[in-house]
C-alpha cells in the first residue's frame, strides 16, 4: 500500500537510506538523488576565496575589556554574514565528545536498529529524512534523526534512541548545555543590534523550544551531482552546528556565492534564523544554507535549532520601531509562526516573505 501523502510539513514519508545505498559500492548516483534543480556544490568563487565566516570569541564577549570590540564584531558577523563561527563557548568539552561519539556509533549501528527509531506518520521526529512530502520529490545525499528536546512535555522518547548505550543522556546533557550557551549568546546579539543589555531576549530563550537534528551525510560517487542539504534558511532564532569530524561541507551564500565554511578544531557555526531576522527588523539576515558531500569522506553534524518561548511575540524590536524605523514584518506568537511555516509546503515564495506586511 503508498505511503499517505504528507498534508504538511510536520511529517515526511520514509526513503531508502542513503548510508545502505554508499554501501553498496554504486558508481553512479541513482536519478532520484541528482539535483539539476540546484546549482553545481562546488566551492567558495575562487576569486574570493580568501573570505571565511567570522570568527567570534565567546571569553571576549564576557571580559568587560574586550567586550565592546568583540560585540562591535559579533554585530557586523550578524548583518553582514548571518553566520559565524565561535570560539571558547563554553560548551563541557566531555559532553561534546560524547555527543559527536555517540552520533557516530548511531549511524554505524545496522539499519534494523536505526529504524526501531524511524519517523511515522503525522510525525517529523526520528529516524529517516526530513520534508519528503511527495513520492517523486528529489531527495537529498543525508540521513538524519530529528528530536525535539526542550521543554520536557515536548520529549517525545519513543524517537529517542536507546542504542548506543548512554545516548540519550548524551543529548540531554548536550541540549542542556547549548540552552546555556543560547541564553548568554542571545544577550550579546540584543546588546550589538539595539546598543543597550538583551535581557529580555535572554530570558525568552530560557523557557525556549530545543530541537536537535543529526546527520550523517555518507561518501558520494557523484557528489557534484547531490546536494546534502538543498539550499535553505532557517525558522529558528539562532541555530549552533557541531562537526564531528574535520570534514568541511557547509557552505553559507554571501553576495551570490557560496563560501566553504572550514571546520576549526574546538569550534561551533553558529547561524541566525528567520526570528531574528524579524527581531532585528531585517538588519540581520538569515542566510541561505546548504550541505555539500564528499566523494571519499562521511560527514557528521550535530544541529540545534534554538527558539524563544511560547508566549514570545514574534515581531520587529520595539526599540527599533520606536526610534523610527518602519515595521517590515508582522508579529506573532510562536504557535502561529509554526503553523503558518508548517502548512508553507516549500512553496515558491520564500517563507520569510509570506511574513511581510
């Protein structure tokens, strides 16, 4: 019997795994993975190639000497790139390392086991790929598994994996710490954008929505022709990506070209999302995204997605409203923004354009 077709976003209908498919040995990418609809992965426009996305120091950004600099930079990384990557964030480093092991030892358990924690019906958490919404839509070269974290009523652990031993506690610990690290980050962004203390943004991503996602992006006999991720921004307030390897394949797209952003040992991307690009008014933006593969390497990510609290009014800062700038975008509650993101099945417009006045 076919697959129901998915009435929205929240759910994805189930695809062959693209790890068992490397495995194979194909010396060609079967069609459904070619990607003609996007263009060529390759690298940073060799003309410009000396370009990287900035690189932030957290322990700046907390000594009261080196704080007005470093914001100063944090600022111009958010409105001129939408991305950077930080350096001595703070992160326990135990619990990272478990994390990027454990996300390993997942991805290499036989495929039975992977699918005991497989996606269903009327869901898009667990194991599988995600927004696959029709049967001849073109797949990306990933598998993932997606958990929502944070608050505890959200958990939902029958897509939790049980296997390997102590992964579940690995992603606790490790949502717990990007929650802290999202809560401080946040008031050095508010500080940079409205020139005066973020507390109010801090406290709205105490309560926030966690959500993880994990990827294993497998060796590719055709990379040029597959996309890991297509291209994309994302929904979140702030989005942090831990590589679990020294395998480069996020580019980020900057005045019309893609750059490679280069994985430093120690270091997290951190990248905004469409909320602050409402919060700020469009000063920030969210930048367009994607994921390349490699033709003898496996790429790991572990993704955050980091989103204020329910009762957070998504819209532009009233401090920049209030000092003359006009509102570019509507404000809505976060349950609102879901749902009209959720029901926006990819369409044509870009998603942040439907919420424009």
């Amino acid at each position: 019997m076919a697959a129901k077709t998915p009435e929205n976003l929240l759910w994805s209908l189930p695809v062959p795994s693209v790890k068992e498919l490397a495995m194979k040995g194909l010396a060609t990418v079967p069609a459904r993975y070619i990607r003609d609809d996007v263009e060529e992965c390759t690298s940073s426009d060799p003309n410009q190639a000396f370009l990287g996305v900035p690189l932030i120091d957290m322990d700046k950004l907390v000594n009261p000497e080196t704080r007005d600099m470093e914001v100063h930079k944090l600022h111009a990384a958010c409105k001129d790139w939408g991305a950077f990557q930080l350096i001595n964030h703070g992160l326990c480093s135990r619990t990272v390392r478990s994390m990027k092991a454990k996300t390993e030892e997942f991805f290499n358990l036989d495929l039975e086991e992977k699918q005991r924690w497989a996606q269903k019906p009327g869901s898009l958490e667990g194991y599988g790929q995600a927004f696959v919404i029709s049967e001849d839509q073109k797949l990306e070269w990933c598998d993932m598994i997606y958990l929502r974290a944070l608050p505890l009523p959200l958990r939902n652990l029958g897509f939790w994996p049980a296997t390997p031993h102590g992964y579940r506690e690995a992603i606790e610990s490790y949502c717990e710490g990007i929650r802290e690290l999202a809560v401080s980050l946040m008031g050095f962004i508010a500080k940079g954008l409205l020139g005066v203390g973020g507390k109010r943004f801090s406290e709205a991503f105490e309560d926030g929505r966690y959500e993880l996602r994990m990827n294993c992006y497998p060796p590719c006999p055709e990379p040029e022709k597959v996309v890991g991720i297509a291209p994309h921004a994302d929904i979140s307030g702030i989005t942090f990506l831990l590589d679990c390897r020294d395998v480069a394949g996020l580019q980020v797209q900057k005045d019309g070209h893609w750059f490679t952003v280069r994985p430093i040992a120690d270091a997290i991307v951190v990248n905004l999302g469409h909320i602050l690009e409402i919060t700020s008014n469009g000063i920030y933006k969210a930048p367009q995204h994607r994921a390349i593969v490699d033709r003898w390497k496996e790429r790991l990510s572990v993704v955050a997605f980091c989103y204020p609290s329910p009762d957070t009014d998504i819209g532009p800062a009233k401090e920049l409203i209030e000092a003359g700038r006009p509102a570019l975008y509507r404000t809505l509650k976060l349950e609102e923004y879901f749902k009209r993101f959720y029901d926006w099945n990819l369409g044509a417009v870009p998603f942040i354009d439907t919420l424009k006045l």
